[in-house]
C-alpha cells in the first residue's frame, strides 16, 4: 500500500476538483485513497495520521493548496482547492 504524501494530495486534489466545484472535501479524498489502495493511517496511532502530516507538510512547503475550513468544529469539515484555481483578490 501507498503512503498518502503531500504531492500525492495534490494530485488527488487535481484530479477530484472539477471547475463547478474545486473544494474537495476531507471525506472526498480518503474515499479516494481507500478505493486506490493509498494509505491515509500510517504508522501512527492517530487515525488518518497520514493524511494531516501531507497536509502540514504541503502548508510548510510548495503551497500549491489552499485550505478551508467548513465547520469550525470538525477536521473533516476542511475542504482544499488548488492555489491556481484562486482568483487573486483585489485589494
């Protein structure tokens, strides 16, 4: 089994975003890695301890998703869409 990274995230992301609906949900991905066999636990305990370590590795590095947060309390309420879907603001 495939160990979830961050650029396996941003392809997921890539290849689920479509441009009616670029938010991909937390739940849209993990469905995703269970149907291609990609591992989102890791060796951790934590459950989906694979998929929020890609997460806060993409967020320190390439910054090529955004992350939203749909609820403010649960995790799997976060959403990401890829940063050049973004349409920059004007300030």
């Amino acid at each position: 089994m495939t160990l979830l990274t961050n650029h396996l995230l941003v392809d997921i992301v890539t290849k689920l975003a479509t441009t009616r609906q670029p938010l991909v949900e937390a739940k849209e991905i993990v469905a995703y890695c269970d149907r291609h066999r990609i591992d989102v636990q890791g060796d951790r305990n934590a459950k989906y301890a694979a998929f929020w370590a890609a997460d806060l590795e993409e967020g320190a590095g390439g910054h090529r998703l955004q992350k939203f947060k749909r609820s403010p309390t649960a995790q799997g309420r976060n959403a990401w869409c890829l940063s050049s879907t973004l349409v920059p603001s004007r300030a």
